[in-house]
C-alpha cells in the first residue's frame, strides 16, 4: 500500500507567518499602526523560558512589536493582575499571553479571565469560547487553528467528513471540534470514558488525536485513506538512552494506511506559534476596527 502524503508542519507555518507578516506591513502602511504581542512569563520553568524566548523572536521577524515581562516566582496573583490590566489599558499592545503553568499560588483561571478578551490571543477566555460556538468573529486557540490548516492543507473542503477528534481538553479537543463543525464536518468527540474508541475512529475521514498519551492510535484503526493530525507531543525514552518526542498516533503504522498524516515533530508543533502571531494580527486590526485578513 502506498505511504501516506505527510504534512509538512514546518512549511505551512513558515507560510502563515509570511500572511501574518504581510498583515502586519499591511496595517502599519494603511492605518499606521503596528502590532505588539506582550508575553507574560512568572517564574523559571525551563520550558516555558524556552517557548517565551521562540514566540518573541518569532513575533520580532514578522514586524510586531514584542514585550516580555518576565517576573520572579514569588510575584503576587495581585501583581500579576495588575500587569494584565496595564496591558489591556494599553492602546499599543494588541496581544496578551499569560505564559502557562503560573505558580501554584496564583489562580490562572482568574489571570486568565482579567485579559480582555479582544487582546486575548491564546482564545482561552470564556468570550471568546462563547463567541466560537456561536459562531461570532472569535480568537481561537492557536494549536486548534493550527490543525484545521494543516487538514485544508490536503483537502480544502473538509464539508461533509466524518471527523472523529480524540480529547476534550479546553485547550485542544473542544475548540478543535467546534472549528471542524463550523468547517460542516459530522464531529465525535472521544475521551477517557468513549466505549469501543477503535470502532469509532475507523470510522473517520479525519482523526485529530490530542491525548497526550504516546503512540495510542494504531494503524489498525485508521481507515485507508483518512487525514490524521497528531497533536500529541510525548517525551519517551529512546534507544540511544536519551529520549524522543512521539506523538499520539504511532507514525510508521498509520502512514502505512493513512491518506495523509502529519509528523512529530514536525507537524502540528510549528504551527501553534505562527497560529498565536496570526492571533495577534487578527487582534490589531479588530482594535484598529479593521477588517483582518484572517477573520
Ligand atoms: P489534556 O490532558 O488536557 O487532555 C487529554 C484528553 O485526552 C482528555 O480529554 C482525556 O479525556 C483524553 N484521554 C485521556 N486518556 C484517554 C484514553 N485512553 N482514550 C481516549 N481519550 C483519552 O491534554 P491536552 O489536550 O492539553 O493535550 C493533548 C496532547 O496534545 C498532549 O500530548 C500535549 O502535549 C499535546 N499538545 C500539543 C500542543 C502543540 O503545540 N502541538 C499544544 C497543546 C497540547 P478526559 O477528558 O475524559 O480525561
């Protein structure tokens, strides 16, 4: 049987932060304002410290303006929102990320829901979760976006697939599932308590697995021909004795039956970034009272 087609996360990342960065001179040439994204980072996780560095970066090649506050562990869930409501009192800044896990003695919920939901660019405030499923012009979480692109990717008119999505996680499953009903997709959602999950991903057109549990979706269970998208990314022990990222599909299986499958890494990780700048975009030219090209 024929390998699957495999998408290129890399690329179409490269890609969206192209359009993010031709929004961007856009808005600066016709209404004289530029983007700014501010990130919020409390404490010292390497990864975090790791993921705040990149968007920065990131964010700086595709013409925006970028802030990092980066504040010491012991900061009060007080100070932290009284940042969050100097940024969203500021006309320059566009975009607030308030960098996860916060320490354990702030509520991230709170944090969370004080950013004004027109800057919040990760699209976790309960506004924007709303204004999705109803359909309104909303943010929407950027991993999510990312594996709709991904999927139109191979296939641009996803109208009328079966799509089964595996997790309901605020931050994954539910968005990704309300993009793929507002794409006319027929959506399964599958979580810990789903009977018989095999049958039911068999069924797919297109699966979009964010589990967080290593190579769970076998080949077996792939109908010939369908799209996967792996969110899932998995640190797991390698042969050399260090480890690997492995995602939530096992790879070589299913693209031995898939249509078409995204990687890991490589797939679905790029485009959470280049996703958050597009937020970002999206969110200027919605303050600026602006029609955005990506909404
Ligand atoms: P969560 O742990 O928040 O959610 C996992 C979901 O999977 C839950 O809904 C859970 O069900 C479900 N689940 C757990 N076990 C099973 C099972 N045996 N069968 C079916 N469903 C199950 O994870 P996230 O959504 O945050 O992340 C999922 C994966 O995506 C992780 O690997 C994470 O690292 C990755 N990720 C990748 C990103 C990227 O940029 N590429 C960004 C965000 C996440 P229940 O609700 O019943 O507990």
């Amino acid at each position: 049987m024929a390998e699957a087609q495999i998408i290129d996360g890399k690329k179409i990342a490269a890609d969206v932060r192209a359009e993010v960065a031709t929004e961007v001179a856009r808005l600066v040439k016709e209404h004289g304002v530029k983007a700014g994204l501010a990130v919020v980072l409390v404490g010292e996780d390497p990864a975090s410290k790791v993921y705040v560095k990149n968007k920065a970066q990131q964010t700086v090649e595709v013409g925006m303006n970028s802030w990092e506050y980066k504040l010491p562990a012991e900061t009060s869930e007080a100070e932290v929102l009284a940042l969050v409501q100097k940024l969203n009192n500021d006309p320059a800044c566009h975009g607030i990320l308030v960098q996860l896990p916060l320490p354990k003695h702030i509520n991230s919920e709170k944090v969370l829901n004080a950013i004004n939901p027109d800057k919040d660019v990760d699209g976790f405030h309960p506004v924007n979760v709303g204004r999705l499923w109803v359909g309104e012009r909303a943010l929407v979480p950027c991993t999510p976006t990312g594996s709709i692109i991904l999927a139109k990717s191979v296939r641009p008119n996803l109208s009328g697939m079966d799509a089964v999505v595996i997790g309901r996680s605020n931050i994954v499953g539910k968005p990704v599932a309300a993009l793929l009903l507002r794409e006319n997709c027929t959506v399964t959602i599958a979580h810990s308590r789903t009977k018989n999950i095999e049958d039911i991903v068999k069924c797919a057109d297109l699966v979009i697995a964010a589990v967080g549990i290593p190579e769970m979706v076998k080949g077996s269970w792939i109908r010939p021909g369908a799209i996967v998208i792996d969110v899932g990314i998995n640190r797991v022990p390698s042969e050399n004795g260090k480890t690997k990222l492995v995602g939530d599909v096992a790879y070589d299986e299913c693209a031995k039956v898939a249509g078409a499958i995204t990687p890991v890494p490589g797939g679905v990780g790029p485009m959470t970034i280049a996703c958050l700048l597009r937020n970002a975009a999206q969110a200027a030219a919605m303050q600026i009272g602006v029609k955005s090209a990506f909404a």
